[in-house]
C-alpha cells in the first residue's frame, strides 16, 4: 500500500494542468468558500430569530399573568399555578438562551495562511504552482466550512425545539392566567 500522496506532490500535479482550468477550479472553490459563509450567517440569523421570538412571548405572557397579581383576581393556589409556570416559562427560556450561546461559539477555523501565499508568490515562474497551491488551500477551507455549517444546522435545531418548548410553555401560561381572571 503506497503511501498518501504529500501537498506538494498533490499541488504539482494540480499544477500541471492549463491554467485556464486553474483559474476556473479557484473561482468555483472561492464561491463555495463565500456561500459557506453566508449559509453560516443565515443559520446564525435563524437561531436568534427563534430566540428573540421565545423571549418576545416570554414577556408578554409574564406580564398578562401578572397583572392578575396586580388585581388582585386570583386566589393563592391559582397564583403558584402561574407561578410554577412563569418558572417553567424561564427555565425553558434560559435553556434557549443557553442552546444560543452555544450555537454561537467561535469555531477555530483555519484559513489561508497569509505568509504561506507570500512565500508562494515570490516563487520565480511559478503561476501555476501558486494556483494549485491557493486551490489545495481553497478546498481545505471549504471543506472546515462545510463541515462546521454541519454541526450549526443540528445546533439551530437544538434552539429551535428549546424556543418552541419556550412558546408551549408560554402560551399554556397566558390560557391559564387569562382563563382564571373570567
């Protein structure tokens, strides 16, 4: 069994096609590398959205609840009742919260390596050796996005189904809190 072929091995023999073609495989690997990207802000967006929509109905439901505290409308045991479910309400908003801020950790993606490009560009006669080697690189980033864009869709999902255990919560709550007040 012969061994992977190294890098370099694998950039000169990239190298030797046409650089028409180099420089067609780059642009489609930087395209790729630039919809990751924006794929990643759509998914961020989503998780936050769900969150900001949880929170939303948290605070309005805590405060049609209590305003029947205000009024005096409800006994004591329908008080803990919208209690327990204000606290329920917040734990699940709080688990949202957390599900977010998880979501949204950094991730250590490597890019380009900047010093390589320049060593790659000072090469005499080297164009496309420099293009198969901006190619390599291209691909690798776009496989780390790829793959972390992944792991960010099953992590939306998390945020999702915690917001949505956020608004049944919510709205169980507020059913209550406005059927104890008639």
């Amino acid at each position: 069994m012969s061994a992977a072929p190294s890098n370099q091995q694998k950039a000169e023999a990239i190298a030797g096609h046409p650089q028409a073609d180099l420089d067609n495989t780059l642009a489609v690997l930087r395209d790729r590398v630039d919809q990751e990207f924006q794929r990643t802000e759509r998914l961020d967006s989503k998780s936050r959205q769900a969150f900001a929509l949880a929170a939303g109905l948290f605070a309005l439901t805590q405060a049609g609840a209590f305003a029947s505290f205000a009024e005096n409308a409800v006994d004591s045991q329908e008080r803990l009742g919208i209690l327990i479910g204000a606290v329920l309400a917040l734990a699940a908003l709080g688990l949202t919260a957390f599900r977010l801020h998880h979501a949204e950790n950094l991730r250590d993606e490597k890019s380009l390596p900047l010093e390589a490009i320049h060593d790659w560009s000072l090469e005499p006669q080297q164009d496309r050796l420099l293009t198969a080697w901006l190619i390599l690189s291209h691909l690798h980033v776009a496989k780390k996005r790829t793959d972390s864009n992944t792991t960010r869709v099953e992590q939306v999902k998390g945020v999702r189904s915690a917001a949505a255990l956020t608004l049944a919560i919510c709205a169980t709550e507020l059913i209550v809190a406005l059927a104890v007040r008639m």
